[in-house]
C-alpha cells in the first residue's frame, strides 16, 4: 500500500523559483498523466465551487486538502476569506507563500482545526487508507462546517475502466481508494462534468448539507 502521507511530504520538498499557477498545479500534481489539469480548468473549478456552494460575501470558505494552494489561488478572486489545511507540512510551506492572503493549518482531515461557512475538498478522498478514516473526516467536516463539497472522488462503479485508463497512462494498479456512491447517500451526488479532464468519467462530486 502507497504511504500517501510520505509521498505528498517529499513532492512538496522542491525549490520552486515563482509560485504561479503552472508551478502550483504541478506541485498540487495534476501535471501528469490522466489528472493532468491546466490553469483554465483550475479557474472553472473554482467558479463552480463558489456557485455550487452559494457562499456569500465574506464568507469563511476551508479547503480541506489545500496542497500548495492551486485551487486557493484561483479563488482569490472571489469576496471569500480563505482557510486552508493539509498533512504535507512541505505543501502547506509553500501554500503559504503562494497565497499569503489564505490562512493555514498543517491538519489531517479528520481533525479540522477551524470553523467556516463551507468546505471544499478536491481530489483528496483517493488518498485516505479506507472509508472507515473516509467517514472519520466527513464527521470532521460536519464538526466544522455547515455544508461540505467533495470533488473528484473515484467512483467504485467505474474502477475497472479508472484502472484500466490509468495503467493506460503509466499509474501503478491499486493506489486510488474508490467509493460507492451510497457512501454520499446523505447528501446531492453527480459525476464530474469538468471538460477535457480524463478522469472525470469515472469520477464523481458530491454536495453534503449537513443541518
Ligand atoms: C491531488 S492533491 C490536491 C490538492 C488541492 N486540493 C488542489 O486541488 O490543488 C491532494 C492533496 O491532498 C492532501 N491529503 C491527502 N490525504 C490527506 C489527509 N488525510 N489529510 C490532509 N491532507 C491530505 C495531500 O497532501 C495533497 O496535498
């Protein structure tokens, strides 16, 4: 089994010489194979995060998974104030530099150490060792906040096509936790709609509500 937690440590271990968002994508790792993203995908992630969530003006919005804040980057755009957690210390270093304007806490996802009016978590539920700490971090996330947004989980009815596509792209079988859809019963769940990302069939979103 991959040690994820290791693995996100030592990516975020490099020098970087300008933290623009190419080089935030890329540390974030969606620069390679089939989760390649570029920046205009990042920006239309961003808008649809705010419009799915309805935030208003000033609203505490915390990304749970900030890695070295690509997507933070792109919502400095929006009236949000802008928190933001990750276990890779090395990531939140540079997440810091990147968006000074955010707030940071280096966190796992099962313990927020904030309060906020949503949170946002994108590409993070694969790593997590099994659903048991999966439903650990949601019971986090409702501690913390009112609503939760989960993008990009992969999708347990589609393994076999995901495994067979990311072999394809030179993944190794095996590394990404999948999930039923049922483990979102409680809350609105939709199959990832973002244009030209490769994963996104066999991907999917899911908004919790949780008052
Ligand atoms: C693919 S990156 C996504 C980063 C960011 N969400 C984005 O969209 O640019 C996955 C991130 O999740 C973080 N992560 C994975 N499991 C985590 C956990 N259990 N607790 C906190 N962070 C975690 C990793 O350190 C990494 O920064």
């Amino acid at each position: 089994m991959v040690n994820w937690r290791d693995v996100w440590e030592r990516k975020g271990r490099v020098e970087v010489d300008s933290y623009d968002l190419e080089t935030l994508i890329a540390l974030d790792g969606f620069d390679v194979g089939l989760g390649k993203l570029g920046g205009s995908q990042f920006r239309q992630l961003a808008a649809m995060i705010v419009r799915t969530l309805g935030l208003a003006p000033g609203a505490r919005l915390l990304e749970v998974g900030c890695g070295a804040g690509a997507l933070l980057a792109c919502l400095l755009g929006f009236d949000v104030e802008l928190l933001g957690l990750d276990y890779a210390e090395s990531l939140i270093e540079h997440a810091r530099r990147a968006v000074p304007k955010a707030v940071f806490e280096v966190a796992e996802a099962t313990a927020v150490p904030f309060t906020a009016d949503a949170i946002v978590c994108h590409s993070v539920f694969q790593y997590f060792p099994d659903l048991s700490y999966a439903r650990r971090a949601l019971a986090a996330f409702q501690r913390a906040a009112p609503v939760a947004l989960i993008l990009d989980v992969p999708d347990l009815a589609t393994r076999d096509a995901a495994e067979e596509a990311r072999a394809a792209a030179g993944s190794k079988p095996g590394e990404h936790l999948y999930y039923p859809r049922s483990f979102f019963a409680t809350g609105e769940v939709w199959t990832h709609e973002l244009q030209s990302y490769a994963q996104a069939p066999f991907r999917f979103n899911a908004l919790l509500r949780f008052e």
